[in-house]
C-alpha cells in the first residue's frame, strides 16, 4: 500500500494523472465529507462531533460490513458493478445518510464558526481546492513546456512548436495567475442564495475538463496551429482581464468590489468571452462532434453564471443597474 500510495502521489506530482481522474477524486472526497461541510456551512455547534465521526466512517462501515456481511465483500474478479456497489455502502452507507441528515437538522449555531466565516482567512482555506486544482493544471504543462522551450533555443522549432509554447505558456500564467488571486482576493460583500447558482458556477468552471477526455482529432498541420493559436491568443486575453478584475475575482457568484473599467467597460463578462475562444481551440484538437456538444455546454454554462452573477451584483450595488443596461454581456454590438 505505502508503495502504491508513492506512486500516485509521483504521478500528481509529474502531472501524469488526467484532469478528469482528479475531478472524479475531488467528487468523491466531497460527497464523502458533505455532513461535515453543511454542519460547517451552517455554522452548526455539532459541526465538531460531525467531523469526529466523518473521517473514520468509511473504516467503520467496512468492518460492520465484514463482520455481520461478509458474503457480500465476496466479488468474482472482473464484476465491476459488485465493486462500485461495495464502495458506496462502505462509504455512503447507513452511518454516512445519518450523519448528513443531522447535518441537516435545525441546531444552535457556533458563535466561533461564525466569526472565522466572515475573515479572510476563511476565504482562503474554501479556496485552497481550486488552488491545487490550477496549480496541478499548471503543473502537467511543464514537461511539453520544457521540451518545446529546449527546442527554440536550439533553434529546431517547427511553427507549430513555437506556436504550442506560446499557447501553454499563456495557459500556465492564466493558471498562476488565477492562484495569485485566489490568495489576495478581498473578502466577499455578498454571495448567492442557495445551491443552484453553486452547482452551475462548479459545472461551468469543470465542464470543459471532459474535452480533454476525448480522443485527439487527426488534424492536419495549419488546423493544428489554429488551435494551439485561438487557445493561447485565448489565454492570454483571458490572463490581462483577470489581471483588471484583480482582487474581485471568484469562481462562485459572489460580489467584492464592482468593476466597470478596462474591458469591463464593454463587456459585462469578458473574461467568459474569451474564455471561449480558448473552448473552441480546445474544441477542435479533439474529436467531433463530441467536442463541439461539450463547447456547446460548457457556453450555455457559461451564460446561466452570467446570469446568476449578475443578480449578487444587483443586490450589491445599486449602479450596476444602469451599468448593465448599457454594456453588452459579452460581445459589444453582438450579444
């Protein structure tokens, strides 16, 4: 076990584990801990106690399992459906409903947990998966980086390969940059309201990660370069208007400070804009038309954010009303 634990973590840290794998985990770990975070988001005084019997509850339930229904940890080898059957009562069995309906329950709040809400610090910590999550996207771009690098400088560099290290270079800044922010960003004035605008603006950040799943197209040469081009001329807008939203940015549909200058002058959402130039280069370097039906989604997606976004901004600040009726959500003189 100690050995094959090695191994993943080398494999994370190389950044040979696909996105999706990671999102799959990521997932998993979350429905896993979901007593525990809704106690905690609740501010609940048995938030503690959830924990406590959180974190060992899938080794209790596996020796539950094993003592009292021990033929049904029995699975003929290949039976992938016994596998995932035992795995979701081991983790999400009785013990774990119980403990989320609990969670759920009217309770006293905590005074504490309260307070540590509304710091900084806070924010931060609820950040720290999208941290890691941009800094391993970072991450499984160094090696085709390092490679492609050692080719310009010896001077052997094909278009395409200048073109690619332009392209990743700018996605690995976007990336850092995002976790620059994420760090310094101002506490939140306001969020929204419920799980919907939550689930949407996690679909919406996720979705495009399933392209990335899909077999590589056979493109040829100058397809090749536009795609690598639309994705890092993507990039790179996506990098100087994060760069203007600064300290306001988010991921889920919160309101810090308004910003209306730079390109915010003329779009309400630029940075999904030219997120979605980056979507379509992406699109492209994989197989249609399940590429385009993910794109397709992950812009509709995109668009139900901007709608969700906007109404914590309404709430928050009364002349974003106006702002709104005269600046385009995207595309000036478009949409």
């Amino acid at each position: 076990m100690p050995q094959q634990l090695s191994a993943v973590l080398h494999q994370i840290l190389t950044g040979q584990v696909k996105g999706a794998v990671l999102l799959s985990v990521a997932l998993v770990l979350f429905l896993y801990f979901l007593p525990s975070l809704v106690a905690f988001n609740r501010a609940q005084k048995r938030f503690w106690i959830i924990l406590f019997l959180n974190i060992p509850l899938t080794f209790v339930q596996s020796a539950i399992l094993q003592k009292f229904f021990p033929s049904l940890l029995v699975i003929e080898p290949g039976n992938l459906v016994g596998m995932v059957v035992i795995g979701l009562v081991a983790n999400f069995g009785i013990g774990w409903l119980a403990l989320l309906v609990w969670s759920l329950m009217p309770g006293i709040p905590d005074p504490w947990l309260l307070r540590a809400r509304e710091t900084k610090t806070y924010d931060a910590v609820a950040a720290l998966p999208l941290i890691l999550w941009f800094a391993y996207g970072a991450l499984q771009l160094r090696a085709v980086l390092a490679h492609d690098g050692a080719m310009i400088a010896a001077g052997t560099a094909s278009p395409l390969i200048w073109v690619r290290f332009f392209s990743l270079l700018m996605a690995a800044g976007f990336n850092l940059l995002l976790i620059y922010l994420l760090v310094v960003r101002d506490k939140p004035v306001a969020k929204a309201h419920g799980a919907v605008p939550r689930i949407f603006a996690v679909l919406g950040t996720f979705a495009g990660v399933g392209i990335l799943s899909l077999p590589v197209a056979q493109l040829g040469l100058q397809m090749q370069i536009l795609a690598a081009a639309l994705i890092g001329v993507g990039s790179l807008s996506a990098l100087l208007v994060l760069w203007r939203l600064g300290k306001s940015f988010s991921i889920m549909p919160e309101a810090r400070k308004l910003v209306t200058a730079g390109p915010y002058a003329h779009a309400r959402h630029p940075l999904y804009a030219v997120e979605m130039i980056t979507i379509i280069g992406t699109a492209l370097q994989y197989e249609a038309p399940r590429s385009w039906a993910l794109a397709l989604l992950v812009v509709g997606l995109l668009w139900i954010r901007s709608h969700f976004e906007e109404q914590v901004l309404t709430r928050s600040f009364p002349e974003y009303a106006t702002y709104r009726a005269k600046t385009a959500r995207f595309i000036p003189g478009v949409i």
